[in-house]
C-alpha cells in the first residue's frame, strides 16, 4: 500500500502532444535519435531507466538499446507522408511521443497490455488496451477495427508465442510497401523465462528459415497465415542494436 501512494506521487504527469508541438516545433526537424533520447525512450542510444518503480526512478543516463539510428534508414524518405503508425507494447508512450513529432503528418496508435499507464494525449494519437498474448484480444481490438498500418513496431512481452502471432495475424492488416518491427527478437532464445511452456521454433529461426528458403512449421501459425505472409514478405533484414537483435520486415509493394 505505501509502495502504491509512492508511485502515485511521482508518476509522471500527462503531456498533451498538440500543445508541445506549438511550443516546441523545431522537435520536428530533429532526427529520430535526439527524439528518441529527448522523450526518454530506450529506442535511442541513451536514456534513464523508466521500467523501475516511479518512486525508485533516478535521472542516471546509462546505455538504451541504439536502434533509431537503423530506423532513420528506412523513415527518412517517408517521414512527411500521411501514415497510420501503431507501437505494440507502448508503456509510457515515450517512443510515441518521437513519433509524433518525426512523423508529423501521421496517426499513432499505442497499445499495451496497461493502456493506463500511458502518459500522453493528442489528437493524432489513439492509446487502447491489447493482450498480445491473446489471438482473441489482437482480433477484437485491432484486426476487427477495420484500419491498417503503414509501420507496426512490436515490442510487448518479447514472448516466444506472443511475437509469432503478432507477426502473422497483422502483417494482413500492414498496407502494401509498409514496415513490421519484431524488437527484440533474440529474447527468446537467450532467454529461458521468454519460452516457458511454448514450442519451438522462435520467431527468430522461423524467418532465418524463410530468408534461407526452408519450409518451417508452428503450431501458432495457421496455414492460410503461412501462406499469405510468404506470399507478401519482400524482405526480412535482421539488426543487432546495443545490447538486442530486432527485425524489420518489409511487404511488397502493390505492383
């Protein structure tokens, strides 16, 4: 209980995007990195630890994960276009935030298991509730929604099972051209609490299989799933961040 009203006193207090924008607009001209680090996400090369107790965070700088430097690659060509954006496993929602301002034209859905959580507001920016462990809550509250995405960042529970079903049951709802992000893809295999009770293979060798053109089998992927994803990959291209692996996966474009 005293943990509890610790952590109310200092959580972090909610930003409304729309009015920082106006007071701070030059964040649009700034490259992902500095976004990444200026909003405290560990996307960057550095930031201070958020996954601690609120009561226990400190403003100690130590080493994120370095991914935005690979992401700029593939974001700065498209950075001003209208595009719809969804962050799976959005915490804080300080990636969000980056976002907002990188991708100053776009739509930016945030969901995660602890939507409550989420410490930021904007008219451009939608934060919901989603179970990525769960084939009926991806269903439900985002494959049933009717909308699709041009960029889908997956980085929530880093399970074995729930990274599998992620990538197949959305990459239908990824539009033609359009990016898939697995973070931290490397997780279950170097990590025995990420596989618990699941099969083998791991995401991580199921797409090796593919880029190695090798069949593959999952008992969390259906057949039509199977079919559509080899049917509509372009390129599967693996990352090795500071301390992880990520993956980014690009669809075919309509020809």
């Amino acid at each position: 209980m005293i943990k509890y009203f610790l952590n109310l006193f200092f959580f972090p207090k909610k930003t409304n995007l729309d009015n920082l924008y106006f007071k701070k607009k030059f964040l649009t001209d700034k490259n992902l990195n500095f976004l990444f680090e200026y909003f405290n996400s560990d996307k960057g090369e550095k930031y201070y630890d958020q996954y601690k107790q609120p009561y226990q965070q400190t403003k100690e700088i130590i080493t994120a994960h370095g991914y935005a430097k690979y992401y700029e690659k593939y974001f700065s060509d498209i950075k001003n276009k209208k595009l719809n954006i969804i962050e799976i496993g959005s915490f804080y929602g300080h990636a969000s935030a980056a976002l907002f301002f990188y991708f100053k034209n776009a739509f930016i859905c945030s969901a995660d298991i602890n939507p409550d959580m989420y410490i930021y507001t904007s008219k451009r920016i939608k934060n919901f509730f989603l179970n990525s462990s769960s084939e009926n809550s991806i269903k439900k509250n985002l494959i049933d929604k009717d909308i699709t995405f041009d960029i889908i960042i997956e980085d929530a529970s880093h399970m074995l099972k729930d990274q599998i079903i992620s990538l197949f049951m959305l990459f239908k709802i990824l539009n033609p051209g359009g990016y898939f992000i697995v973070e931290e893809i490397d997780f279950p295999e170097k990590r025995d609490d990420m596989r618990i009770n699941q099969d083998l293979p791991d995401l991580k060798t199921i797409l090796t299989k593919i880029n190695l053109n090798q069949d593959f089998k999952s008992r969390y992927i259906s057949e039509d799933e199977k079919k559509y994803f080899l049917s509509n990959f372009e390129k599967i291209t693996f990352y090795n961040g500071n301390f992880n692996e990520f993956v980014i996966i690009k669809k075919k474009s309509i020809s």
